[in-house]
C-alpha cells in the first residue's frame, strides 16, 4: 500500500532525534509521503532542514514542508515575523502555508486575543494567496471563523483542515471552500462519535489522512506508521476496504501535491 501522512511533525524533538528509525518504521507500514508543518519561526529552519535532508535520503520517503504559525503563538509574533515567512516561501517554491489557524477551545480567552488570531491567520492566509500556496489549518471550535477569514481574504488556494473533528454541516463548510478534510488519530479513540458520524457522510473526494505525531495519543509517540489503522477504521466506518480508502485518499493527496 502507498499511503500519505498529510500532517506530521517530523521535525520535533520526540521524532526527529529518531528519524531513520520513524521514516523506516512508516515505509514498511507502506507509507512513504509526508508533509510536515512548522508552527512558529523558531522551528521553520529545523523543518526546512527537513526536506533538504529527505532529498539526500530517498529511503526517507517524500518530504512536502509547510512553513508558518500555529495560532497558539499568535501573541509572540510580530511584523517582521510575515517578512521572514514571505521569504522563507519564496526561496522554497514548493513548501505550504501551515500550520496556521484559528484555536478557540479555551473558553478563558479574551475578544481580543481571539482578535488577535484571526489577524495572524488572515495575515498568512493573504500572503499564501499572493505566492498561490496551498495552507494547512488548525481549527477547533472555528469552523464559521475560519470560513469568514478565507472569504473575506479572497483565499482560493485550497489546503487540508487538519484533524478534524467538527460535524458533518461544518465539514461540508469547508469542502465547498475547497479544503480537504485531516481525518486522523482521533478515530483511534472509540468515544470520539462525531468524528465518525462526519466521516460517513464525506464523498471519496473529500479528505485525506493523518496522524499528527508525535501528538494525539495519551500513552505513546505517535508515529506516520499509524496511518494504516487509521485507514481501516476509517473503512470500517464508511463500509468499504483498506485498499479503497487509499485510492481515495492518496488521489487527494495527488491533486493537493500537484502531481
Ligand atoms: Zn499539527
């Protein structure tokens, strides 16, 4: 089987001190793509480094990098941090805008904290539309912000919303939106129900798979060679087999890569 990790964090510590190990580990599992995101400027050269370093190693795998700010550090950034990701883009023609986005599940934030988090996720949004760079987005509890932003941007690049978790209404949001949807590791948890209600009612054109790692298990690392069991309880769900779920998603996965 051939399958992607369309959101992985291979270049933090927990996975990247142990990289030809975890990249092996995923090729036998059968999955051999990968895009990685950064989340905020300190860590976009490690992930930059990244795809460099895959290029040198093709037992590696194919390494895609998205460069940006998570909306959890929207506070620490200021203007010459958009100066530095436009660069940072237009030396590497291929990398995404991600991952950027909007995170309201803490109910103690403040209006204008959430303020400031739209501004830092449109501010990416308009600079990836200007270089026509696909995005990756964070998004919880942000479904109607989220689309309010890209419309009111004029974003049209399209991307992945990662680890969805939302309903079946949001997630039609953003399909019609263009964004394919992050289905993932939360499938591994049996009480996570809404997920698996969303995922039923989705078109075989609509997501792509993901894990995460090193994040969304309680008790391990998460790694890339997870993707096969999200993939057969992702075929369990929608009636079908493991091999269907791979077509599917890695046909998606082609046409957001561009191949
Ligand atoms: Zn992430």
């Amino acid at each position: 089987m051939n399958l992607t990790d369309t959101h992985c964090h291979l270049a933090d510590p927990a996975l990247r001190e142990n990289l030809t190990h975890v990249l092996t580990a995923a090729r036998e599992a059968g999955v051999g793509r990968f895009i990685v995101p950064a989340t905020r400027p300190q860590d976009w050269q490690d992930v930059a480094d990244l795809a460099e370093r895959a290029s040198e190693n093709p037992l590696w795998g194919n390494i895609h990098i998205a460069l940006g700010i998570h909306p959890w550090f929207s506070d620490d950034v200021s203007e010459p941090d958009f100066q530095r990701l436009e660069q940072a883009l237009q030396v590497r023609s291929t990398a995404w805008v991600g991952e950027i986005g909007l995170d309201f599940y803490d109910k103690t934030q403040t209006p204008p904290q959430r303020e400031r988090q739209i501004q830092v996720f449109s501010r990416q949004l308009a600079i990836a539309q200007t270089l026509r760079r696909r995005v990756i987005i964070h998004n919880l509890k942000t479904t109607a912000d989220i689309a309010a932003a890209v419309k009111q941007t004029g974003f049209a690049q399209g991307g992945i919303v990662h680890a969805f978790s939302g309903s079946a209404e949001e997630a039609r949001v953003l399909t019609k939106l263009d964004f394919k949807i992050g289905i993932g590791s939360l499938l591994l948890n049996p009480n996570a129900r809404k997920i698996r209600e969303t995922l039923k009612t989705l078109n075989d054109t609509d997501f792509v798979l993901e894990t995460d790692s090193p994040f969304m298990l309680k008790k391990e690392i998460n790694t890339p060679a997870n993707i096969p069991g999200i993939a057969k309880i992702a075929a369990e769900i929608r009636g079908t087999c493991v091999e269907e779920i791979a077509k599917v998603t890695e046909r998606n996965a082609d046409a957001l890569l561009g191949r």
